[in-house]
C-alpha cells in the first residue's frame, strides 16, 4: 500500500514532462486557392521562356553545318522522300489517263453508229410505239369480228393485222438497241469520271504543298546558317531565363508544401498530444477505480466470514427452538435473521369459521356452541392442527443448504443439522477470514504493481514496455515471460470455473 502515492507522483511527473515536450506553436495554414492562381502564373511564364529556349536552340541546330540530326534536315529529309513517291503516283495516273482517253473514243464512236442504225430502223415504222400498234390491232380485228365487212375489206383488214403484229415484233428489236446505246453511254460516263479522278487532285495538291514546305525550310536553314553566332548567344539567353523561371517555381511549390506539411504535422502532433492525454486520463481514472474496487475488496474481506451464514443459521434455530441457542440480546433486527415474507391481520377475522371448499370445517374457530334455554357452555374439544411452513422460511433454509421439514417430527432433525453447519462455520470463521483478507491484498499489490510501468503482462494484455511500441524491440527474455503469464491466466480461469460449477 505505500508504494500507491509513489507510483502516482512518478505518473503525474510524467504525464506533466510529456506536455511540457508535447506543447507546438500553431503554424498559419496556407491559403489554396491564392496558390493556385500563382502557381498557373509562374507555370504559364516558364511555359513561355521554355518554347522560347527549344525555339532559340532549334535555330542554332539548323545553322550547324551538315547537321544531319537537326529537325530541319530531318524534316527535309522526309518531305524529299514524300516527294518522290507522289511523283511516281503521278506517273502512273499519267499513263493511265491516256488509256482512258483512248477507250472514251472508241465508247463514242460505237454509240453514234449504234442510234443511226436506231433512227434508220425506227423511220421504216409509222407508229411511235407498242401501245399504238396493239391499239390498230385491236381495231381491225373488232371490225372483222362484227361481220358487217364486205368480203375484200375484210381479206385487206387480215391483212393489215398480221403486218402489224410483224411491226410488233420489230419493236422489241428496238428495245434491244436502245438498251444496248445506254450501256455504251453509262461506261462512257464511267470512264470519263476516271479523269476527274479526286485522288489524283488530292496527290497534286499535296505534292504543291509539300513541295512549299520544303522551300520554306531551305531558306530557314540558309538564313540561320548565316548568322549563327547571334543565335549561340539568343540559346543561352534563353535558357538562363528558362532555368530562372523554373527556380522561382520550384521555390514557390516548395514553401507551399512545406507550410502544408508543417501545418498537417501540427494537426497530427495536437491530436496526438490530446489522445495521450486522454490515454493518460483513462489509465489513472482506472488504476483510482481500481483501487477503490480493491479496498472495497479489502473492506469486505475483512468482515468475519461466514457472517451472513450464521445470521441466518441462528434466526433459523431460534425460529424451530428458541431454548437451542442462548438467549439473544435485544439489539435491532438483523437484516439476516428469518423472517416470513408478509404479515396478515387476523383481527377481522376473530369470531368467525371459514369454510373450505369441499365442506370441511377451519381447523380451530374462536367461540362456544350452546344450546337454546341453557346458561351452561359446552367445551369443543382441541382439534389438531397442521403443520405449516412459511416461505420465506423454506427460502432461507435452502440458503444454508438444508432441506425443510415436512412434519413436526423432522424438526429436531433439521435442528441438529442447522447446529452443525453452525458449529462448522464458527470453527472455520477465523481462517476463512484470513484467507480472504490475502486474496484482497494480493489483489491489492498486483494492482499497485501494474501502475509502475505501465505494469506487467498479466490481464490478457502486454505491458506497453512489451508491446514493441514506438520502435522499440522486445527481448526474448519478455516474450517467454508473457506466454507464461498467458498460461498462467488460463490455468487460473479454469480453476475459477471448477470453482463457481461446484
């Protein structure tokens, strides 16, 4: 017990080193938004120093003499290469053009010779077309089937009808001919599209294009060439000034992140400080509970054991027969003693029989039977009564282990046993109470014990100087020790259980 007030200084001096170690100045947080805008500023002028630099730097490659690496002459190079494959397209788009030209010629004159022949063919004929031609043969033939034709008329109408179905057939031919003139006219449209082809026009467009740029580019490289020395100073220029925008920027992010980060770690640092404080107002709020708790124990466990037992060993003796036991002194009535469970006012009672149900009569009834006419009283002899047990009193023998008695003459029994457990815990009274004053004080000194470092491994639970907190490591020698500590506590666990089940 008198090392509790040392191990409390120890915890309040280090509980007050550690806030004095964990006390931070709260840093200004810095403003996003305003970085933000400043940061596209300087990121928009280095952007410009940047293309400004590669532009400086790619004239003064271009001036390089037989500088075949340089973009100009790689450019060059490429486009003298496109160059040449789009004449040779063009080339082959030439010879095929005459082709087309030659088969154009050939398709128009077929065609004219075709609708001669057509028109020749069609001037023979005096109708238009089929329709016209089945309508005079509808005619004729109409005329001859009325029967009112004379004999020549009709001969010359037969007539007429068969050289017109002949005129029929030619028209068919017609059809043939005219099917076959736009054939040659729809190849003849095909073939002249060929020549306004628009790949062709796209590769000659291109070719002028590219043909332009290759110019440009010479000239470019003419005109850098002669003044390379300007342009050597213009690419230092540039990256000097490049480089110092690059600078201001990084500078300018830098301060930034390391004002966030240091504002972040305040945040960490203070939440931190208060969950150790909190931590540390925990663990003394439970080393006080625990305390009070123990001394409760204590308190308790030095009470004379067995006390309630006897208590209610005695009330019971008494209560069974009263001459079992000394006489007691009249003090206040224990809150162990027997006691029936609720009390009945018989007063209103007196004088009057309850019938049970059935018919039989109470056992006993207050008053006399007489007879009408007679002064003299008649004696009603005593009827046996019943035993009865009340139950609050079958509740405190089964407290004390004993069974009820079910008649009068199981009370001296059950007398004697109450006297033997009476004598058995009188006698083991003393020990019992040292016994339990031990378990309470070695309770207390584990208790005391845990408060010196955070304490030991016991209660399922490391101690913090073996939990490899903060970095540090653990000894072997310690981690023995908290598995024999773990079995310990499950041995200890298991016999209490043995304990509680008996």
């Amino acid at each position: 017990m008198a090392t509790a007030p040392a191990a409390a200084t120890v915890a309040s001096a280090d509980t007050s080193s550690a806030a004095d170690k964990q006390a931070f100045v709260r840093p200004e947080k810095p403003d996003e938004a305003a970085f933000k805008e400043q940061l596209s500023k300087l990121e928009s002028a280095h952007t410009a120093a940047q293309q400004k630099f590669n532009a400086a730097r790619q004239k003064q490659d271009l001036a390089r003499p037989n500088n075949k690496d340089s973009p100009n002459a790689q450019r060059q190079q490429e486009l003298k290469k496109e160059l040449g494959e789009l004449r040779q397209a063009q080339q082959g788009f030439k010879n095929s053009r005459n082709t087309v030209h030659d088969k154009l010629k050939r398709l128009d004159e077929q065609i004219k010779s075709r609708l001669n022949e057509l028109k020749t063919s069609k001037g023979k004929v005096q109708y238009k077309s089929v329709e016209d031609v089945d309508r005079e043969i509808a005619r004729l033939q109409k005329d001859v089937d009325s029967g009112t034709m004379k004999l020549v008329d009709e001969r010359k109408a037969l007539s007429d009808v068969s050289n017109l179905h002949k005129i029929r057939k030619n028209f068919a031919g017609f059809d043939s001919q005219q099917k076959t003139v736009d054939d040659l006219k729809a190849e003849y449209a095909e073939q002249k599209k060929l020549l306004d082809d628009p790949e062709q026009k796209a590769i000659s467009n291109k070719y002028n294009e590219l043909q332009t740029e290759l110019d440009g580019l010479k000239k470019e490289q003419d005109e850098a060439f002669s003044n390379l020395k300007g342009l050597r100073e213009a690419t230092d220029k540039a990256r000097a000034e490049q480089q110092e925008k690059w600078q201001e920027m990084k500078e300018f992010k830098d301060k930034y992140y390391a004002q966030k980060r240091a504002f972040s770690d305040y945040d960490y640092q203070a939440r931190k400080a208060r969950n150790e404080r909190r931590r540390q107002q925990e663990i003394e709020y439970q080393a006080s509970k625990r305390k009070e708790v123990a001394s409760k124990r204590l308190e308790e466990a030095s009470g004379p054991a067995y006390q309630d037992e006897i208590y209610v060993c005695e009330g019971l003796i008494r209560h069974f027969d009263p001459s079992a036991l000394p006489a007691k002194e009249t003090t206040a009535e224990s809150k162990f003693a027997a006691a029936a469970q609720r009390t009945v006012d018989s007063s209103g009672f007196k004088g009057t029989a309850l019938p049970k149900k059935g018919g039989d009569e109470e056992s006993y009834f207050i008053g006399g039977a007489s007879k009408k006419g007679k002064k003299n009283k008649k004696t009603t002899p005593a009827v046996e009564t019943k035993f009865n047990l009340n139950i609050g009193i079958i509740e405190e023998l089964a407290k004390v282990g004993v069974d009820a008695p079910s008649s009068q003459a199981d009370v001296p029994a059950t007398v004697q046993k109450l006297q033997e457990k009476l004598s058995n815990w009188k006698s083991d009274q003393d020990r019992k109470t040292k016994e339990n004053i031990a378990k309470a004080q070695k309770e207390i000194d584990r208790l005391e014990a845990d408060e010196t470092d955070g304490a030991t491994d016991a209660a399922r639970k490391p101690a913090q100087k073996n939990q490899a907190v903060n970095g540090d490591s653990v000894s072997a020698d310690a981690e023995l020790e908290q598995e024999k500590e773990a079995e310990a506590d499950v041995a200890e666990e298991l016999e209490k259980a043995k304990i509680e089940d008996a």
